[in-house]
C-alpha cells in the first residue's frame, strides 16, 4: 500500500511539473505577443514624412481615389455598424453604397456578417458604437477598365443626435467622436498609408458640428505630422469652405466669365432662333 501511495505521489508531482511547464509556457508566448502589440503601436507613431499635405475634394470617394490619391491608400468607409453595407441591397444612397457600387466591398462586408456585424450588436451605446473597426486590405474598384487598389477601413459614425434622444450625455457624444476620428487616423498610420481619403466625419445628420470635427482633425495632424502623408478630403459642397479654410486649402479655379459685345452674337433671320425651332407636340422649352 505504501509502494503504491508512493508511486501515486510521484505522478502527481510529474503532473504538476507539466502543468507548471505548460503554464510558464503559455506566460512566455503571452509577453512575446504583447511584446509584438507593443512594437506595432510604436512603429504606427513613426512619421513616414515630415509633414501632412491636405486636399480638400467635393467629389466622391472613389473619385478622390482615381484623381488624387498616390502611393498606398486607405478609404474610410463610414459603414454600418450592424448591417452590412448598411441598405445597399435596398437601393441606399450614401458613402458606404457609393464605395459598394465601384467595387467588390460589398460581397467582403457580408462575408463577415458573422464574425463582425452580428457582435456588434451588443455594443451600439445608444448610436454612439464603439471604436471597433473592419479593416480589408486591397479593395478592388474598378472604372472604365481601370483598376485600383485601396484599403477600406470600416468603422462607424457615432450619431450625436440620436444619442441625446437615447439619454446619452454630451461628454459621452464628444468623446465618442474624438475617439473615433482617433482611431482612423491610428489606423492608417499603422498600416502605412500614403494616401487617407476620409469624409467630413460625423457632420451633417450624424448632428455633430463641422468646426468641431475639424478641431479634432487639426489637433491629430499638428500633434503626429507626417504620420499619414496624404489626407484627402472628400466632403459635400456644404461643409467644402469649412475644410478649405481650415486646411488652408486653395480656392478652386473658376473660369473667369466671357464678356459678349452687345450684338456680337446676334444670329441673322428667325430661322436660326431656338424660339422658333419646330418642338416634337408635348416638349415644352423653358
């Protein structure tokens, strides 16, 4: 009985040295991989230039990526947070869409409906979401036979004005938007983008004002330059001056306007009048 209590004790201490091997293991692959999380948020802060150069675009993105973007690019795609591609089989229009319609985003989104969307539903803090993110490497966007590649960061807009319907407070929608545009602008400098073509983030019906978005853009830039090279900014025609004054950003050229001498363009005899001009019976020039 003894020899065998014996033997049972020596097992058990066998046991316990694996255990013990397998858990100091397990710490030491731990450290390794935070050691490596480490080095990644540190090489993100490495400016890769010297300064941000900004452009300021009241096209689309996919436009901005065809006409103003060089070297590596990364589009900020402000993308539902539980659905994806948000209503774009139900014939939305709006950012995400427009990025769906000119690429192969879409099938992408849904193939991670499981694994990104449906979580998210846990986290929607009243319309205020989370920092969590979808990032695709290499989107495919394609125009007249031409074909990009561009980076596609998923991540979605807080929305101020549903937040306070839902009791949120206003420190809570500052800071979610301060976070957020944090977050992207991190984002790309850590994937080494050249080129970051972002939209007027949270304006508009999202109910956060344009000055106070770019405030938070300015004091991410003058605080990390040349941490992303390249900002593009594609944003509506109402919130344009608010971005050119801002960034400095040079006023569009306009043609200057053709100055006709009276009469120099008169037309001879009634024939060549477009008043005059035979119209198919129901069209009606106004």
């Amino acid at each position: 009985m003894a020899e065998a209590d014996a033997d049972g004790a020596q097992a058990g201490n066998v046991e316990a040295r694996e255990v013990a091997e397998i858990a100091e293991e397990d710490a030491e692959a731990a450290e390794a991989e935070e050691a490596m999380v480490s080095d990644g948020a540190a090489g993100a802060a490495t400016p890769q230039a010297t300064e941000t150069t900004v452009k300021v675009v009241t096209s689309f993105a996919p436009e901005a990526l065809y006409r103003d973007a060089t070297g590596k690019t990364m589009i900020a795609d402000p993308g539902a947070f539980t659905r994806p591609g948000g209503a774009y089989e139900d014939g939305a229009f709006g950012p995400e869409q427009i990025l769906c319609s000119e690429s192969n985003l879409y099938p992408i989104l849904v193939a991670h409906k499981r694994d990104f969307y449906d979580k998210n539903r846990d986290y929607r803090r009243g319309s205020l979401f989370t920092d969590r993110a979808l990032y695709v490497p290499e989107v495919l966007f394609s125009r007249g036979g031409d074909v990009r590649r561009a980076d596609v960061l998923v991540i979605a807009e807080p929305v101020r004005a549903f937040a306070l319907e839902n009791h949120r407070s206003e420190r809570e929608c500052d800071k979610a938007l301060a976070d957020r545009i944090e977050a992207i602008f991190r984002i790309a400098a850590a994937n080494g983008t050249e080129t970051l073509i972002v939209g007027a983030f949270g304006c508009g019906r999202n109910g956060y004002p344009v000055e106070q978005v770019i405030e938070l853009i300015q004091n991410w830039i003058a605080e990390h330059p040349g941490a992303v090279p390249n900002v593009v900014f594609a944003v509506p025609r109402m919130h344009a001056d608010a971005f050119r004054e801002a960034f400095g950003a040079p006023e569009p050229e306009r043609p200057a306007p053709v100055v006709v001498a009276e009469g120099e363009n008169d037309r001879e005899g009634d024939d060549e009048d477009w008043r005059n001009v035979e119209l198919p019976e129901g069209v009606t020039l106004r």
